[in-house]
C-alpha cells in the first residue's frame, strides 16, 4: 500500500509536469481510473473534462470524486 501511494503522488507530479510544459487549453480523462489526470490538471489550473463510465463506485471513493467535479 505504501509504494502504490509513493507512486500515486510521484505519478500525479510527472502529469502536471508535463501539464505545465505543454500548457494545453483543456484536459481529457476518462473513466474513474483517471484520477491522478484530473488531480494534476486542478493542480496546474487547467480545465478537465472528465467522463466516468464506470456504473459501480464504492462508497469509500465517492469523496474523492466530488473533489473532480
């Protein structure tokens, strides 16, 4: 658990990096498995358009997605 969340903030930093670089208008993710994209996008102050089409979510991980929204 430690090393997937040392990789999960690691990996969140290396998107808005490259966020940052390329300063595109707009970013795209899809599906709930995209969150690091939609962390680093609302870290670099970059609009995210974030389609979810996954119809099962567990209760535990509701907050985080009313963080993206």
């Amino acid at each position: 658990m430690i090393n997937y969340l040392l990789h999960f903030f690691i990996e969140i930093y290396s998107l808005y990096k490259v966020i940052k670089k390329h300063n595109p208008d707009i970013v795209n993710c899809h599906d709930s498995h995209q969150i690091k994209g939609v962390i680093a996008s609302k870290l670099a102050n970059v609009p995210c358009v974030w389609h979810i089409h996954n119809t099962f979510l567990p209760s535990m991980l509701k907050p985080i997605f009313k963080f993206g929204t």
